[in-house]
C-alpha cells in the first residue's frame, strides 16, 4: 500500500481567528461532515476515537462520496457515539446491534455508502454472531472497529479482546480467557477486505478506509486505540502518548501476514503487534447473488 | 399482489399476502415455529415483487436489520412466535422510541420457555403492551380468522407508516395454522397509507418535530436530511439529551400520540351486547367459540353478550366502562392464559361490575361448552370472581 506524502489537511478556512470567546480556531477542515452543534464530544483526553473518526471522514471526502449517500451506524458504547458526531444519516441503536440494523439500511437501499463504526464488546461480544453472518452473507458495507481492549464507557471492564494477563475491574486476580484475533475472526468468517491498524498508524488507516469505502462487499479494519481512562492506567499506558508510542514501538507492517497468526502476545516482551491489509480479495456481494437468483425465478416464472 | 378473488387460504398464508398488498418489500426473519410459513411464502412471492428476504441468524438480527430497512424507505416486516419475539423485545422499544415505521407478527403457542411449539396459546398479550423497557404507546391488532390476518396485517402497515411505530399483529396457532375462505379485494379497493414526508428543507429541519397529531414527517436514509436516530433520549433534532426536560418533552408524546388518537386506532366487534347482563370478553382463537357459547347460553336463557377486541392495545377501555354503568353485571374473560387481559377488563370495570376468568394452559382453545359451563357455574355462585 502507497503511503501518501502529503494531504490537503488545512483548508483556507482553517486559520486562527478571533471569537467571542477569544482567540481560537473558526473552523475545522472537516466541519462539513461533523454535526458542528454536538461538539464537543464525550470523549476523554488521549482517546483515540478522535483521531478514527478523523481518518473514517478523511477517507470519506477524499472518496468524494457524497455525504447524502453516506450512512453511519453505530451501537452502544464509547465507539457507539461517533454515529452521533457525523453529519449523515447517522443511527445510534441497540448494542450488538449495528450490524444487522447496516444490513437492513444497505439491503434497503443499495445507493447508502453504509459504514458501521463500533468498538469490539459492541461487535464482538454482545454483537459476535452477527459480525460472522453479516461476513459470510458478504453484505456490501465496512465495519470499523475500535478496538481499545476493554469497555470503556462503563468503566474498564474486560472484554472479548482483553489481553489475559490484563488487570481489568472485572479481572482483578488477571484475567483467564483467551481475547479474539479480529482479523482471523473476519478472514475466516469471509470478509473480503481485512486490515488492522493502530491509531499511530493514520495515513495507513486513512487509505484502508478509502480502499473499503470503495470496495464491494464486507470489509472489517480493526484499529487498536488508546483508552488511558478505561484501560491503560491499569496496564501502565497511563496517557494517550504513551499509547500511542506503545505502538510505535511495538508494531510491525507486515502484509503478508497470515491473519490466523496475528494475535497479539504480550506475555511475551519481543512480540510485535501485526498491522497491514491482511485480506483483499473479491467476491460476489449478498445482493449480487440474490439478484441472479431472484433473477432466474422471475423468468422461471414468467414475469418482469 | 394477489389477483384479487376468493381463496382457500391458511392463516399465515393470509399474513404474508395482506403485507404485500400493504406494499411491504422488505422482511427478515428467522425460522419458528407456528410462524415459519410466514417466511416460506414471502420468499417464493418476493422475487415478483422485486422484495428482499433475508433470513437472518436470529430474532436479534431480525428486527434490528427490519428496522434499518424501514430507515432506507422500505415498508418491512418481520414475524416470529414467543422465544423469537421474547429476543426483539429490546428492539422493539428503539424502534418505539425511533419512531420507525415496521410490523412485527407474533403467532402465539404455549410458553413459557419453548413450551409448547405446535399448540396454541395467549401468553404473550401482556408482553406486546410492556415486554420492552420504560413507558411505551403501542398498537396490537389480534385477528381471529385467516380473513382477518390478511385484512389487519394490511392495516398493521398503514397504522405503522401514519403514527411511526412497530406495529404487532398478534395472532395464534389456531389462527394461523387455519385454512379458511380469504377474499383478496381488487388492489384499488384496499386502502395504504404511507408515511407523512417532510415538506421543509434540509437546512434547520427538525426530524423529530411532531405535527398536531404528534407524528413526526419522516425522512427516509439518503433522502438529504442528514437525520440522526438514537435510542437514547433525543431533543427534537434527534440528538441525544440526556435530561429531565427532554424526556419529558418526548416520552409522553410516544405515548400520546397513540393515546390522543385512539377513536381513529381502536377496533373492536360486539355481538349481541344490547341487552346483555353478561359479557365475554375473548379475543384471536377463543373468540371463535365465544360466539357460539353466548347463542348456546342464550338458549339456555341467560342474557350474554360478547366483546371482541380486535387492537388488543389499545384497549376498548371506555367500552368497558361504559357498560359496567349501563346494566352489565359481570365480565367473564376468556382466554388462553392464567390471566392476561381479565386484569385489564377489571381495572376498566373500575368495580361497577364483576369480573370473572376462564382460563385454559394453552394446547388448545376453549370449547363453546366450557365457556357455557363456565357461565351456569357463575350463575350458581360457585365460581369466584377472579380476585377473590
């Protein structure tokens, strides 16, 4: 994957002014797609949800899709409120629940660019079963997850990817069951499209979204996030920063990777966390399939 | 749809015909037992009508992907029997509280628990009124005939698109499984009712601003309006806010909105009522026999009357009012559970008259001489009313 040199980050309108309420930033240069009288949002400094959402609606003006045919869903949890800062046609529903409520949105009307932007106790936890069937069925829309290791919002508890030797406030003695690996979860349940980044890894994960954006069928990126509230305190990555440098130094690209051998390994110290485009192949998508199949029963039947 | 004319047709086979002459294009679904040729017919049907069917991996996905189409413009439905529709519960309260136009069936069998899959029962009526979370306003239509399951589910659709809310058309196993004459009229004769669209621009639109019947126009995903829908309490704009002051301004709403409209919802039957000292109150299945045991008991010399619900919520309360105040002595409730619907009829006798139960565990209905029976050992005193 090509790594951009440069991006057009600072519109014209992006400049230093005076405000009412002093000196301050007017706009920011993707106030067009952010619902500008949400903000601010509720998450907490040095998340790494801010910089997703960035790089989701980075991707998505370069795509030049336009914001009317692009359609945000999201389920419950700190992930859960980005559909509620995005400028679209945005859900915010029952949790476990985005994706079969994506699958009703794009099966509906096929013209909704339709992302489903979650955490991993929303799509994988409480939200498994459909993550697997919504893969297999391959569904045209993308799933990001946001993967931050634990559940935040309700206070760091441990969660379907909580690494085991994590101390969580539901593992106070350390944990004792086996995290998933998303993107052996996605490869193996039959997503086309499968990559994972970390959110040190913007211009990587801008462009995976772009490719995803563009491609037909179901795409899963995981991107692994800092939750220095919820999770790092009890971990020793206290700040977003040292998250963040946690990652710089202990990632390594590696797109041939086979997506069944990137778990993460942190009992062990020279373990690497594997980031790249593991999966991009293609395949018919749900409604290719069910439109030749409706197709040949229209003429079996005689009818338009 | 159908070329309209008369049919020899199952109940369920009714149902899914009624939604597509409703215009419904969309349904996902999930195997189930007494309701699965729900889903069989839509399937063979849809590809004619250029409808998308998915089968889903559970009732979850069911209704959460039955609201998302619902989202995209599609008339959608999903139907199911009581473990399917005890799994939707928590989504039919986002649909109630997204204001998302949709029709659930639930074809009742025994429960609780797995029950009795095959066999008929009325276990769930309280369910469709309070099986979700928090303070909600519904509609429930219980047909009694597979006519009816054709008729109302055609309804349930146009109540759902003009008062924006998932609709349940709560029918049985007797019902459903019953194979009966259906008169499918000419489709310029069947009335459809589609959702109010807003007339506003885009710019400063307010997606949960109700009208005066307190329904809110509804923009579709992709029609420009950049509408956000939450579950969480929203403000008129639909974004969240989580306050005293905006719960209010919109929970009594969903629920007036139902409320204030009610003389325009509600539906019931009567028979022989005018000059009746006792009524039956029997809804589905059961008010079936109810007909014939109330011309059975007036052989017999007593003065019985029925009443039929057919929207189990909202219910004829003032109906009921009225007649405990106009010479009814009592009410005898019968139905297909330990007491469901007796509790509602005699919260709405308001003690003016007696209420008594005939209750049967579900496997099969009531006979008309077991309502009969029932009535002679009231008569004698034997039988106390149900709270005693």
């Amino acid at each position: 994957m090509s790594i951009r040199k440069s991006r057009d980050w600072f519109s014209p309108d992006y400049q230093e002014q005076d405000t009412d309420e002093g000196v301050g930033y007017g706009l920011h240069p993707l106030d067009e797609y952010l619902r500008e009288d949400r903000i601010p949002h509720i998450w907490c400094p040095g998340c790494g949800l801010g910089v997703i959402l960035n790089a989701y609606l980075r991707a998505l003006k370069d795509s030049d899709i336009p914001p009317e045919e692009t359609a945000v869903v999201s389920g419950i949890g700190c992930s859960g409120r980005a559909a509620g800062y995005v400028d679209v046609d945005s859900f915010h529903v029952t949790h476990g629940r985005a994706i079969p409520f994506a699958t009703g949105l794009k099966v509906g009307n096929r013209d909704l660019k339709t992302t489903v932007f979650s955490g991993d106790g929303d799509l994988f936890a409480i939200g498994g079963n459909h993550f697997i069937h919504a893969a297999r069925r391959n569904v045209d829309f993308n799933v990001i997850c946001v993967n931050n290791f634990n559940y935040g919002m309700t206070g760091g508890q441990a969660g379907p990817t909580t690494p085991t030797d994590a101390k969580t406030s539901t593992t106070p003695w350390g944990g004792f069951e086996q995290p998933f690996n998303l993107p052996a979860v996605a490869a193996g349940a039959g997503a086309v499209y499968v990559a994972r980044w970390t959110t040190y890894h913007v211009e990587e994960l801008i462009d995976s979204l772009e490719e995803a954006l563009e491609k037909d069928g179901f795409c899963f990126i995981e991107v692994m996030s800092p939750c220095p509230t919820g999770y790092g305190k009890k971990v020793g990555l206290k700040t977003g920063k040292k998250t963040m440098k946690h990652f710089k130094e202990n990632s390594e690209k590696n797109p041939d990777a086979d997506p069944s051998e990137v778990a993460l390994h942190p009992e062990d110290p020279d373990s690497k966390i594997v980031v790249g485009k593991f999966v991009d192949r293609d395949a018919p998508t749900y409604q290719d399939e069910r439109g030749k199949v409706f197709g040949q029963a229209r003429e079996e039947m005689g009818v338009e | 749809m159908m070329e309209p004319g008369t049919y020899f047709m199952e109940g369920n086979t009714a149902c899914a015909e009624g939604a597509i002459a409703a215009g419904c294009r969309f349904f996902a679904g999930y195997p189930i037992t007494p309701a699965s040729e729900i889903l069989e017919r839509i399937t063979e049907r849809f590809p004619e009508v250029h409808g998308s069917y998915l089968q889903m991996e559970d009732e979850l996905a069911s209704i959460a992907t039955v609201l998302g189409a619902s989202w995209a413009g599609k008339k959608s439905m999903t139907a199911t029997s009581g473990p399917g529709f005890s799994l939707m519960m928590e989504n039919y309260g986002l649909g109630l509280m997204t204001e998302t136009p949709c029709v659930i069936v639930n074809v009742m069998r025994g429960g609780p628990s797995t029950g009795l899959p095959t066999m008929v029962a009325q276990g769930d009526v309280n369910q469709t009124r309070w099986g979700t979370h928090g303070d909600v306003g519904v509609v429930v239509y219980a047909p009694s005939s597979p006519q009816e399951l054709f008729d109302y589910t055609i309804k349930a659709f146009n109540t759902a698109e003009k008062y924006r809310l998932p609709v349940v058309v709560l029918s049985d196993e007797m019902v459903s499984h019953m194979t009966e004459k259906v008169e499918v009229p000419p489709e310029d004769e069947i009335e459809i009712v589609n959702r109010k669209k807003p007339k506003d621009d885009p710019e400063g639109h307010l997606p949960f601003r109700p009208d005066d019947d307190l329904v809110p126009p509804m923009a579709n995903a992709g029609d420009g309006y950049g509408v956000h829908v939450t579950g969480l309490t929203h403000d008129e704009k639909g974004h969240p806010s989580i306050d005293e002051k905006t719960q209010n301004m919109l929970v009594p709403r969903l629920i007036d909105k139902i409320r204030k409209n009610v003389d325009d919802i509600l539906e019931y039957d009567e028979y022989k009522i005018d000059d009746a000292e006792r009524v039956i109150v029997a809804y589905g299945s059961v008010s079936r026999a109810a007909i014939e045991a109330v011309d059975m008991a007036r052989e017999k010399g007593y003065k019985v009357g029925m009443l039929r619900p057919k929207t189990i919520w909202p219910f004829p309360e003032e109906r009921i009012y009225d007649l405990a105040r106009e010479g009814v002595d009592d009410f005898l409730v019968a139905e297909i559970n330990f007491g469901q619907i007796v509790y509602e009829v005699e919260r709405c006798t308001g003690g003016a008259a007696q209420t008594y139960l005939a209750p049967r565990m579900g496997g099969n209905i009531h006979t008309p001489d077991e309502i009969v029976d029932r009535i002679e050992a009231i008569d004698r005193g034997e039988i106390p009313s149900f709270k005693e």
